[in-house]
C-alpha cells in the first residue's frame, strides 16, 4: 500500500499533520473546520478533499507520509475501533479493495490453523 519512498517532504499536508497530532486546539479546529486549517497551512484542493473524503490511496498519491494516513483517520474515527468491522478499515476497503481482499483472507487462514 504505501511507501516511504513515494512521500513528498514538502507536501504541505505532512507539515500539517506534523503539528497537527501535537497540538490540542489544532486537533480541536480538525473537528470543527478543517477545511479553514487546511487553508492556513497551504493544502491543494486535492489534498483537502482527499482528507475530507477519508482516501487513504488518494492522500499516499499525493504523497502523505504512510504514518500520517492513519492518523488522519484515526482524527476522524478515534482510535479505539480496532476490528475488521471498523469505520477505519472500510475507508481502507474502498481504497484498497484487492489488498484488503487479500489480506483478510490471509487472516482467516491464519486463525482457521490456530483453531
């Protein structure tokens, strides 16, 4: 899925979510006018709406670092839904559908041999 390689250091959204996950009242303005915070640090339409739209192939395209993207969503989601039936995970599903496919099928495999 993603790759450190494809990341742009320079992507305004990295900088932002830098001091976002560092910063309450940051994380609080996330809540209640993100696009506001996407503008004052300088994000591109294409940025802001693939935050907005909870893209995680969308954001690793443009070049979001790959720990930022679940941050993202965890900004959106919280961070307590971990399970195969998450808000988080379909967000990925519909970015990824072949990976996940692929990758929930390894996971029953695994747990059918653990029994």
């Amino acid at each position: 899925m993603g790759n450190v390689e494809r990341c742009d250091k320079t992507l305004p959204t990295n900088a932002m979510m830098y001091a976002v996950r560092k910063d309450a009242a940051l994380r609080a303005r996330w809540r209640t006018d993100l696009e506001g915070l996407a503008r004052e640090f300088g994000l591109s339409r294409a940025e802001y709406e693939a935050i907005r739209d909870k893209d995680p192939r969308r954001l690793m395209d443009l070049g979001v670092h790959q720990y930022y993207v679940p941050q993202i969503l965890r900004l959106f989601f919280g961070n307590a839904q971990n399970s195969n039936s998450s808000e988080t995970l379909e967000c990925y599903r519909r970015a990824f559908p072949a990976e996940t496919t692929q990758a929930l099928e390894l996971q029953a495999r695994l747990e059918r041999r653990r029994g």
